[in-house]
C-alpha cells in the first residue's frame, strides 16, 4: 500500500518547506522522518491548519491514517 508524498514544498515557498522538514527528521532514514511526522499530526488532533502551517498534506495524512485503521 501507499499514499502520496506527506511533504509539500511549493515552488515559491521551498525554504520556508524545508525548514519545517527539519523539525520531523530522524537520523535513521525518510520512513522514521515520516512516523515523526505521522505521530505529530495525530498528537495536534489531525488538524488540517496544522498541517497548512507545516508543509504537509492533510489529505496524504489522513489517508495514512485511515489504512494504520
């Protein structure tokens, strides 16, 4: 099973994108940096400006979290 990238980084905005990577990175590789991601999205209560503010798809977010369910 998969579901699209969780990461948005628009064109006019990479930077600021990046930056709000770097809080969710896991030395271990992408699949730990995606759980981080995934566990902080359930801990804000899957909250879609929360994930606006953040660089990250809520639509890719709550689709994981569907097929975890």
């Amino acid at each position: 099973m998969s579901v699209p990238n969780i990461f948005l980084r628009p064109r006019e905005q990479q930077a600021q994108a990046d930056g709000a990577k770097r809080k969710f990175i896991h030395p271990d590789g992408d699949h730990l940096t995606m759980l981080n991601a995934f566990n902080a999205f359930v801990a804000k209560q899957m909250n879609p400006d929360w994930c606006w503010d953040n660089y990250l798809s809520h639509r890719a977010l709550k689709q994981t979290n569907d097929v975890r369910n």
